[in-house]
C-alpha cells in the first residue's frame, strides 16, 4: 500500500501522531546536535542531520531508565514497577541502519533463557516509522553489512523524501493501522518512478567495499594475534563510539536510594571504560586498552556471530565520524581482512 | 492550616580546634544563634574538598559556611591557607556559574569567638533566607513512589 | 617545511635510539582530519604529517605509554600541558623528548562543515586558504576564518619548553585576558548564566570523552568512579550533569593549557572551554599563576601565599 504525504501536510501529520501516540522522532536541542526524544508539538522536529549521533536505541533502551521504584510508607514498602508501556508508541525518522541495529539488540533481549521486559515491552508498543536515506554519507557502509539506503526490514511504515511530498509505504499490519490516516492522498505513477530513481542513485553511494563478509570466521584464531599490539595505540578509551553505536547494549544497574526510598536505576555502560571488569579481588582481565578494543571488536564480528549467525555491525559510520582520535574501525576491517 | 514561613537549611563544616570550640563556647556562653545550620566538624578548614559544598548543595540545603583558624592560627600551621586558596577559587567559579555567592560562605572564627561565631551564623542565615531556597542544581524528585516522575522520561 | 623538518627528526631519533617510539600525526580517514601515529621503525617517519587538522592534544598519549620513552610532537597548548605535568612530577622518571612546532592554530572542522552546504568529500590546505570539495561543490575558504576559538585566543603558541623547535618561534598576541566564549558567558545575568550552564551540560552522555582526551585526567580512580563516597550518580539527571562539568572543570585549576581537546572529542559539541579558561583567569588573578609557563613554580592549590586575597571571608 503505497500514499503520498505532502510536505505541507506533513506538520499537521506529525500533529496527528501526537494526538493519538507518544511520537519519538529526532528533536532540537542544539545546532547540529538532534536526540530521539518524545516530541510535545511538531515544531521540534530536527530532521537536519542524516542520523542523530544518540542512536534509534535510545527509544527502546534509554539511556538512563528506572526499573523500579520503593518507597517505605508505615511499616510496608511500596513498590512500583516502570516496565508498563501506558501508551502506544511511533517512531519517526530512523534510518534502515538503526532499525536493522534494534533487531540486533532485540536478539539479546529478547533472549533464549532471559528476557528483558523494559525492551520488550517498548518494542512490542512502537510502530517504526522508516525514512529513506537519499544523501548517505562518505563513512555510511551499511551496504557492506547487509543492509541499504533504502532497506525496508524492520519498518512499519517506511517514507521516502520526493521533495515536495513524501512517498508512504505501509508494510505490516502494524502500519496497517495507519492507512485511513487523512493526509494520506494517493500516488502517481510519476511519485513511484522516481522513488525507484533516488533508490539506485543512493544505492550507489554506500560503501559497497568494506570486507565483513568471512570476517567472523577469520578472527577465530586471533585472541592472542599481535595485530592486537598496535590497533589500540590510538585509542583513548573515551567511549564515544559505544554509546553512539545503534547495536552496542552494555548496561550497568545501579540502586540510586536515600533513606527509606530509592529507585534501581539502569544506566548505559561500555566495554572501553577501565572500571568495567574490575572485578572485587582487584584483578581486572581488560587493564590495559589493548584487551579493550580487542574486546571490542571480537565481540562484534567474532563473539556475537557465533552465537547469533550475524555480526552486530550495521555500518552507520558514527563511531568513525566522532570519534576523536579518528579511529577507523573500516580501516581495521580491511587490515583483518588484507592478513 | 497556618503556613510556617520557610527556614533555611544550613549546612556548617566547622574546624575542629578554632570554630567548633568558638561555637562551643557561644552555647556554654548561652548565646543565641538561629538553629538553621547543622554542624560537620573537620579537623581542619584545609580538609574541605569542594565536592563537600557541592554534594550539600545538591542535596537540599540553602547555603553552606565553612569556618576555620585565623590565618597564622592553624592548628596544623598551614591547612587553613590552602583552604583558603580552594574556597576562593570555588567561591568565584559558583558565582561565575550563576550559583549565588551568598550561598557558599567563609569565615575565620577562632576558640575564644563564641560572639563573632554566632554573629556569623546569624549574618548568613539572614543573608540565605533573602536569596530563598535553592531551586537550581538541587537534585529534585529523588525517587520514591510518591515523588514526581524523573524529568527525562 | 615543518612537515619535512618533523620527519627528519624523528628518523634521526629513531634511528639513535633515543626514544622508543614517536607519537606525531598522519592522514586521517576523513576530510579535514589528522590522526595521531605511533612511529616505532625509522622508515615510517614518512607517515608524519604537520598541518591544521593537526587538533588533538597527544600529551593525553604520554599516560598510556609512560612506560616507554617517548619523542612527542608538542604544539603551543600540548607543551604547556606537558610542563603542567611535569609540576606534578609525573614523569619524573622517564621525562619525554619534545618535538616543538610553534603552532599555526588549528582549524575548527566543525565551523567549516556549517559553512558548507553537503557533504565534504575532500579538504585540501593550501597556504592561507581550505579547499573544500564536495558532490557537485567547491569552496574556497580563509583559513584563518575557520580557526578554534581557543586558538584565536592562544598567546603560547611557540612551545615554551621544548627539547628541539622545528620552525623560528611565531610572534604571539600580547597578553589577553579574556576568551570570547568566556567574556560573552559572563555578560550574561546570575539566572541566565546558569540556564546557559543547565542547558549545554543537559546534552551530555556522560561518555567522558572530555575527561579521556584531556592530557591532565589521569586520576586512577576519577571522582565519578568512587563509590565510597557516591559524589554522583551515573544517570543523565540535570543534576548530575552539572556537577559533573562543574567539578571537572574545577579539578582543571591552574591545571588547564586550554588546548580545547574537552570540546573538540565531545561528541554533543558542549561547550566546556568557557569553563576552564575561567578558572585559569582566576587563577590568574588570584594567585598569579600561569599554566605552563614556570616549569618549577608549585601547583596553585597546593600552596599559599599569606597575604592571598580574602576578602570574601567574613
């Protein structure tokens, strides 16, 4: 089922959502700095930059997220658990490669022995919203990882910029709920044909080169590679890339209390931090930022396709473009690959 | 129901051997002083780390006073000059940030100012309840079931 | 050339076996970025680059591997930190060998990005001017309308200490006391400088990027770590954010070479520079220390002076 949105209609659209849903979308906070944040009217909207550096996983793992609330009244406690999602949820304006990431994370979550219900619960609430990716940019290699501009997986509704209105495709039933929607008009012949062009052009410009393919199985033997040695050298464990990577799911649970009440906090927590397998006696088995980024990325192209078939990489490039160092995790792909 | 006008919550950090016994010495000398501060007493007005101020002044209270020895006086000869130096630099970094200077306090009280020191408490409590309860940097809600919901969800 | 002049060095180091590895910088990956390198052989001196991409502070490095002897290429800011650290004599016993290059100031990537519309495919330097190209564009920029705040401010931009300087020491900008951010931070009201405050530390993510970059965190266990006692709790509480930036910036006194490395790694592009660069002016004027110029004077905070200004205290 395929509407067209008119880029006139669209504010009124947005308006439209949050009259009847809590609505995520990218929202202003600073120039050049948009954050998936429940959005209160349409004007706070931040479509500006291709991708947010806070990722999609923000709306269904945020990053500081109260489990459970107690609080001792009397003699008894009371307590009030978070994990109930009150409202129906839409997300707007997430890229294929951040969809594609929040399966990634589902994998874990919603796990064979354990599940997460915080996630879960969000996930099973949110209808995703899709946008396509017209301009994707010179560090985006997400056709690399089995993913596109233009991949469809994971959205329920999927929109693709014609510049004077949008192209809405509905692809589940969850989107399906959508359709009577009354800024939806119907399409042209002349909407769909040159959907199908912006779709090859971008197409096109992922980086189509970057060798993760067999990548899993290369790395088998190389935990104690001296390759290791010299990767690291740059890195200065600021931890940037983790929290901006879309799959990336460490987190640390802390019980935040004074006196007779508290909260159990979870917040996001990273590999490359110095502290983060300190163990009691002291001992730490990742002391030095070697073991760190050997961590790193052995857990996502060597550890985690073993035990899910799928590397938990999809290519969005933000860890290269803000990591300070410059450290180019497609560079290192390459020199794996090259040995 | 009678509304009580609100009280400042004060919080002293005193030096063992100059203020604290000054204050000992305002209430064996039955002076009155306002009951709005709370004593912590340290060995030394040196030992204040600016964590301290700030940890009290996200927790709740109003203002903070930190009272040492004269300077020459120091029990450890020279704590209180390197007190010094720290709260001044704190004292002008606070108030660059928009944190009244009012709030943080300084004072050289010594054993035998029982006086002086409640003249002091007396004068910042004043100069506190003018600026009203702090409101910014308070961390506010903290939790329970009761309390409001945390301001990012 | 400098660039040149840096790899003639660094060879000859190399190959005497005066240091055991030489931390410069080489291409970056992407437009308008340098990276740093780790030079170990004397044939891959020719991976050193010098030019204004050249951003990051590398005495951060010198913790990381301080158990080598290491030539380190210092800009103006980079030498002062390594001086700061030499006050707190942290290399005592293994002092790095400094490779001085009086600094032609960096360039602000993200101030050239903004200036642009699409996507920067190639950056080239060309004397005084940035060429930027991109699909279907090419600009020419001024290169000196693109430069860091902290650098258009910087009055240290030769290396005040270094063991060999590559290029004649620059004329620097007579003594300034003031930084744009910081002047224009403070002719704001008390409500308004906090609201300014609140709102750019309400982007943080608390990914410490700031604190890793900077070459003067080197805590063993930083304050945000300790758990006994809890100063802060590890959530994104307004609260919490603002004590984190406040206390880490305090933590810089008399410390700080306002390099700007804080804000160029963060990722939210928060402002942090204004904060540090006050602490320095008061440090300044209240205790008449300059970071990284006396390499013998004691730390500020951890002296006195008896007649130091109190006329604060009741």
């Amino acid at each position: 089922m395929k509407f067209k949105l008119e880029k006139r209609d669209f504010k009124p659209f947005l308006q439209s959502l949050i009259d009847g849903y809590d609505l995520y979308a990218p929202v202003h906070l600073a120039e050049g700095v948009p954050v998936y944040r429940k959005m209160g009217r349409p004007d706070e909207v931040d479509l500006s930059l291709l991708n947010p550096q806070k990722s999609l996983k923000e709306v269904f793992f945020p990053q500081d997220e109260v489990m459970f609330r107690y609080e001792k009244v009397d003699q008894e406690t009371q307590m009030v658990s978070t994990e109930e999602v009150k409202r129906e949820r839409v997300v707007l304006g997430a890229r294929p490669c951040d969809i594609e990431a929040i399966s990634i994370i589902e994998e874990v979550f919603s796990g064979r022995e354990y599940t997460d219900i915080y996630f879960l619960n969000k996930r099973k609430a949110t209808t995703i919203i899709g946008m396509a990716c017209h301009q994707p940019l010179p560090t985006c290699f997400c056709s690399s990882t089995g993913g596109g501009p233009f991949v469809r997986k994971g959205s329920d509704l999927f929109l693709i910029d014609l510049g004077e209105a949008y192209l809405v495709e509905i692809l589940t039933e969850k989107g399906e709920a959508f359709k009577k929607n009354k800024f939806f008009k119907k399409t042209s012949a002349k909407n769909l044909q040159l959907a199908k062009e912006l779709e090859e052009k971008a197409s096109k410009k992922t980086d189509s080169t970057i060798p993760v393919k067999g990548i899993d199985q290369k790395l088998d033997q190389w935990v104690e590679s001296p390759f290791w040695d010299r990767v690291h050298e740059k890195c200065i464990s600021c931890r940037v890339c983790t929290y901006l990577c879309p799959t990336c799911h460490c987190f640390d649970i802390m019980d935040e209390a004074l006196n007779e009440k508290g909260q159990r906090v979870r917040n996001w927590d990273s590999c490359l931090s110095e502290f983060y397998t300190l163990e009691t006696s002291g001992h730490n088995p990742r002391a030095t930022c070697r073991e760190r980024t050997r961590q790193r990325l052995m857990h996502k192209f060597n550890y985690f396709p073993k035990i899910f078939d799928r590397i938990a990489c999809v290519g969005c490039g933000r860890c290269i473009l803000y990591c300070p160092v410059n450290f180019d995790i497609r560079e290192v792909i390459k020199e794996i690959n090259a040995k | 129901m009678m509304e009580k006008s609100w009280e400042p919550k004060i919080l002293a950090f005193l030096c063992n051997w100059c203020s604290y016994a000054g204050a000992d010495l305002a209430g064996t000398s039955r002076i009155q002083y306002p009951s709005n501060i709370r004593v912590i007493r340290v060995p030394c007005s040196g030992r204040i780390n600016p964590l301290f101020i700030l940890k009290a002044l996200q927790s709740g209270v109003d203002g903070v006073l930190v009272s040492g020895c004269h300077p020459g006086d120091c029990h450890y000869l020279s704590g209180n000059y390197i007190g010094r130096r720290k709260s001044a630099t704190l004292k002008c970094f606070l108030e660059f940030l928009g944190i009244e200077g009012g709030r943080v306090q300084f004072s050289w009280v010594s054993a035998a100012e029982g006086v002086k020191f409640s003249r002091v408490v007396q004068e910042v409590t004043e100069e506190v309840k003018k600026l009203g309860p702090l409101k910014k940097f308070k961390k506010s809600s903290w939790f329970g079931v009761q309390s409001s919901e945390k301001e990012n969800e | 050339m400098i660039q040149q002049k840096l790899r003639e060095i660094a060879k000859e180091l190399l190959m005497k076996k005066e240091v055991d590895l030489i931390i410069g910088f080489g291409e970056g990956t992407l437009p308008l970025r340098a990276t740093p390198i780790f030079v170990r052989d004397p044939e891959e001196a020719e991976r050193i680059i010098w030019n204004s991409f050249c951003e990051n502070n590398l005495a951060t490095y010198l913790h990381k591997f301080d158990r080598f002897k290491v030539g380190l290429i210092v800009k103006g800011c980079d030498a002062r930190s390594v001086v700061a650290l030499n006050l707190e004599k942290r290399f005592k016993n293994n002092p790095p060998f400094l490779i001085g290059v009086p600094c032609q100031r960096m360039v602000d990537r993200r101030k050239v990005k903004k200036a642009v519309k699409g996507e920067i495919l190639k950056a080239l330097e060309e004397d005084d001017r940035i060429i930027v190209e991109g699909e279907g564009f090419r600009v020419i920029l001024k290169r000196d309308d693109f430069l860091y705040t902290s650098c258009q401010v910087c009055t240290h931009r030769t290396p005040v200490q270094a063991n060999v300087l590559v290029d004649q020491p620059v004329e620097e900008l007579p003594l300034v006391e003031s930084h744009p951010d910081m002047d224009q931070f403070e002719s704001k009201s008390l409500e308004e400088r906090w609201k300014f405050f609140e709102n750019e530390a309400s982007r943080c993510i608390r990914c410490y990027a700031c604190r890793e970059a900077c070459p003067m965190c080197y805590c063993r266990e930083c304050f945000v770590d300790s758990s006994r006692p809890k100063w802060i709790e590890k959530g994104l509480s307004p609260s919490d954010l603002t004590f984190y930036h406040m206390v880490r910036a305090y933590h810089q006194s008399g410390r700080c070479s306002g390099c700007g490395s804080c804000e160029r790694a963060c990722p939210m592009e928060i402002r942090l520079n204004y904060l540090t660069q006050k602490l320095n002016r008061d440090a300044k004027e209240l205790f008449g220390f300059e970071v990284g110029i006396n390499p013998d004077g004691p730390p500020p905070l951890s002296t006195f002076e008896t007649e130091d200004k109190q006329d604060f205290i009741k």
